[in-house]
C-alpha cells in the first residue's frame, strides 16, 4: 500500500516543512540524500507518516513536506543520531535550512463536478 500525505484540517498530525535553500549544481543530490535518508531511517521511526520532496524548477530550493503522528515523535527522530547524520548531511550540501512544524489550517479542492 502506497501511502501520501492526507491533508486535512480534523487530522491531528505534525506537518514538517523544511526549506533547503541548494546551489542549482548540488538540488539533485540533496534530493538522492533525503529520499536515500527515508527509506534508509526516516520511515523506519515511530510516527513517521510520509515525506515528499519538491524541487524547484530554478533548482535553488527543495521543499521537504513530511507527516508526523505528532509532533512528539519528529522530535524523537530529532534526537536519534542515526537520523541526525543524514540531516548532518543535508546541511553541508543546502546553505541554508528553515525546517517549521505547521497544522493544517484550511484546505480547498476543485469541485468534481466542474
């Protein structure tokens, strides 16, 4: 089963949103590294739900948004050096890294109707 991220506003999750800021030369290698570190650990932790990578398409930013059962359990991952290393990592390749814990507040789809 294939599991993505469910945003919904009654869903009680930790919704991690980290901002990489990368050189254009080095956007794929940090998403080689974060995927590589997810399947390696990440979704091996406790309330570990999903994580996404978005590039974008000036190759200056990657976007990681993950689902956390809470934010207890992303700040367990925190301080578990097996995935420290891997964030370690991450920040040696981006110049600079903005991760935020964030609930949803509002969501809207396209009518399927129209």
């Amino acid at each position: 089963m294939t599991v993505t991220a469910h945003i919904d506003t009654t869903r009680p999750v930790a919704t991690l949103i980290n901002v990489f800021t990368v050189s254009p030369d080095r956007q794929a290698e940090l998403i080689d590294l974060l995927a590589g570190a997810t399947e390696e650990t990440m979704k091996h932790q406790p309330g570990f739900i999903c994580a996404n990578f978005h590039a974008s398409q000036d190759g200056e930013r990657v976007i990681n948004y993950a689902q956390w059962e809470s934010e207890e359990h992303y700040r367990a991952m925190l301080a578990n050096p097996e995935a420290r290393v891997h964030m370690d990592k991450a920040a040696t390749i981006a110049s600079d890294v903005q991760p935020r814990i964030y609930h949803v507040a509002s969501t809207h789809r396209r009518s399927s109707a129209g």
